[in-house]
C-alpha cells in the first residue's frame, strides 16, 4: 500500500493532496526561550523579527535564511532550545506542575522534557529516558547546556522495570517511535524510507508502550500520546486499543484554527503543515480516573565514587527534588542536578551546575572572551583570590574556570569546544 492510499483510511482526497504538496514547502521552524537565562525583552531586542507561537508562551517563530540561531553563541549558552512549533503543544497541554513527578519516556534529543522542566520551574522531578545509550548522551548535553535542575536523564529499556513503577508519576509524555512521515518536509531520508509495513511494525510496539505508560500513571493523572506520523494506525487505533484496554478517558484538547480532528476520536488533533504552522504531529491527551495526589518531597542527594582519569578516587555529588526508586537510578546517565566533583580536598564546581545557577557571582566576559573560553583557551585575570569561578556573557553562565596565577584555566568540557566567528555568532 503507498502512501497517498494508506492515508484515504480517515482523510478526503482533496485534503490528502493539499498535504502531499506542503511536503514540498518551506520548513516551518521554532524556539522556546528558557527566560531563566535571557529576558523577553533582550530576546526582542537581539531577534526584532520573531513571531510570537499562537498558542504557547515562550515559544517563538523565525525564519531560518534570517537567523541562524544554531550557530549562535546563544544558543550555546542555553538561551533557548530550537523545536518544531508543532511538537511544543505536547509539553504545553500536558501542564506539568511543580512538584509533580513526570516522566519523558522517549526523550531524545529533548525538546519535550527541556520545555517541560521549565514549566516545573526548575521543581519536582522530571525522568527523561531514551532507549538508545547514544541518543541519551545527546539528551544529557541539551539538559546541561539548558541548566535544568529538576532532570535525571537515564536510557534504560522499561519493559525490564516498568512493574516496579505502578502509578508512580503524575504526568507522562510519550512520543513515541513512529514511522516518521512528519518528517517528509525535513528529511528526504524519511520520505524514501517509508513504507506501510513500517507503520505497522511501529503501530504493535506503540500499543505495547501506551499500555505500558498507562499502567505507570497515577490516578488522576495524565499520559501524553503524540507521534510525528500521518498514519491512522498509529494514532487513532492506538488509541482505540488503550481505550479497549483500559480505564483510559480522553480530554478534549481546547480548539484553535489549524487543528485537524478526525470522526473517531475528535478530543485528539492532527497538526497538518498546511494547516498549523510546524512539521506536523498526533496528540492524545489521556486521563487515569481518579484524584491525583502529589506529595510534596525535601531535597535529595546522591553520591558517586569513581577514579578520575588519572586514577584518582573521586566522588562525584548530584541533588534530586525527589526520591526516586533504585530501579531509576542505580545506572542513571544522571541522576539529578550533577553540583560537583572532590578529588582529595578539591571541590570542582559541576559544567552542569554552572548552567544551572545565576551569574550573580560569575566573572564576566566580553566577546573576545567569550570566544577564547568556547574554544578552550585560557584568560589573563588580575586581582582574583584562587579558586574555581563561574564565567558568565550577558548575564549566561557559561561554564567554570580555575584561577591561578592571574590565569583563569579553562574547565569547559573538551567535546563542547568550538570556534565562534565573532561577526556572525552574536
């Protein structure tokens, strides 16, 4: 079965051409602002021409041959996380709130989970898992490079652990692994991978997870089900199937101009690119009856000894908001808030903590720099008391410094070191 035929299971013939044709448009592209590192109003002023998202806060649009924002030193700084605007409803409709416990269980490269952690406002905890160990690393550098304190990043498969969190987490978000034709627009790779087969391989093991999900989701609670696929099979009949199975109600996602809603299930939306500026997605939101209660936890630590790589012990310190089970964090990627390292009667202050916290007490840089440091050059500093220091641009931490003899020496981790181009990264 093609594609265009495969897609006549729910769509009229005239709205299956208007999206085949999109797919050969120009890519809709977004950001969200992480306003803990720079304000509304400096983004404004730096980028005049981005357009506000139509529906979340602190999303924005820009045109790509404007600004390329991935190549900025921003970007680099954590100022904002460049996402589909049409992935970014997933994290708004869910509403996590602090304190909650949420879990992300496909989450890489991060998107999702970096705008859920800054709805938490940087509280409660939020797990955010990818299978994949390598997928997982590259959602690690986004927690990192974003400085969110509320994450513990992990890439364990869940069906080995899922029975040991029975209605454990107030929110889940699954986006889960999918045929891709919400990709067409960006990758020529997608288009040609498709076939029907894949989607039905994908659609048996979408319904294993949301399963899954439902079963780890507390009462009251709320399970995220989105894809960025086109295909019936995986987004309305993997709702039919949860809904056979289970206790599972849908909640109507609020309407706006764009939407698509099929007869089966109208609480859920299709984001079409001729529709709804983005790349296209499925989203699901599901409730477990009941009343959510969310208990409120104190800080939690966790230690780690290791040997550095001269071979000396070192324990290494990360914070939790709260106590997560073993299960989570035994081999944990990360498991919290990663604050620092004490090698002998060293404390290394964490890459991670630095973009965490403000810059009040930071040594300040000018572009050239800031620059230098990107590239893991050291700098010449007077009058500084020995010691570690944050160093910050704009207000943006940017990483840690050892000061020793008028000399800040370099801590910024090797594989982030990079040259900026001083004319075309501000």
């Amino acid at each position: 079965m093609d594609f265009k035929e495969h897609l006549r299971k729910y769509l009229k013939e005239d709205e299956i051409d208007k999206l085949i044709a999109s797919f050969s448009e120009k890519e809709h592209k977004g950001f969200y602002l992480n306003d803990n590192k720079l304000s509304k109003a400096k983004l404004l002023e730096l980028f005049p021409n981005v357009k506000p998202h139509p529906i979340v806060p602190n999303g924005y649009l820009f045109d790509q041959d404007e600004y390329k924002l991935g190549k900025l030193v921003y970007h680099e700084l954590g100022a904002y996380y460049i996402q589909d605007p049409s992935a970014m409803l997933v994290a708004h409709y869910l509403e996590p709130k602090p304190e909650q416990l949420i879990l992300d269980l496909c989450a890489a490269p991060g998107g999702k989970s970096v705008m859920t952690s800054l709805l938490m406002k940087n509280s409660g905890q939020l797990v955010s898992n990818d299978l994949s160990k390598s997928r997982a690393n590259i959602l690690l550098q986004n927690v990192e490079r974003m400085g969110l304190g509320n994450v513990a990043v992990t890439s364990y498969d869940f069906k080995q652990i899922y029975s040991q969190l029975f209605e454990k987490f107030d929110g889940i978000i699954l986006d889960a692994p999918c045929s891709g034709s919400g990709m067409f627009r960006k990758m020529d790779e997608m288009k040609n991978d498709w076939t029907y087969e894949k989607v039905l391989k994908n659609a048996a093991i979408q319904k294993d997870l949301i399963l899954m999900c439902y079963s780890m989701l507390k009462p009251g609670g709320t399970l995220m089900y989105s894809t960025c696929s086109y295909s019936y099979e995986e987004d309305e009949e993997v709702i039919e199937y949860l809904l056979s199975k289970t206790t599972a109600k849908l909640e109507y996602i609020e309407d706006f101009k764009g939407f698509y809603r099929s007869e089966k299930y109208p609480e859920t939306i299709h984001l079409f690119p001729h529709k709804f500026i983005g790349e296209g997605h499925y989203i699901a939101k599901i409730k477990k009856p009941g009343k959510l209660e969310t208990s409120y936890d104190e800080n939690f630590f966790v230690s780690r000894k290791e040997l550095s790589k001269g071979k000396t012990p070192q324990i290494s310190y990360f914070r939790l908001h709260k106590n997560l089970p073993q299960s989570l964090t035994q081999h944990a990627l990360r498991p919290g808030l990663f604050l620092e390292t004490k090698i002998g009667d060293k404390t290394i202050p964490s890459h991670h903590y630095s973009h965490y916290e403000n810059s009040l007490r930071s040594i300040g840089l000018t572009k050239e720099e800031l620059i230098k440091y990107l590239a893991g050059e050291s700098l010449i500093k007077n009058n500084l008391k020995e010691g570690y220091y944050f160093v910050s641009y704009l207000g943006m931490n940017v990483g840690v410094a050892h000061y020793v003899n008028g000399t800040l020496k370099n801590l910024y981790p090797k594989g982030l070191r990079r040259f900026f181009d001083i004319n075309n990264s501000f």
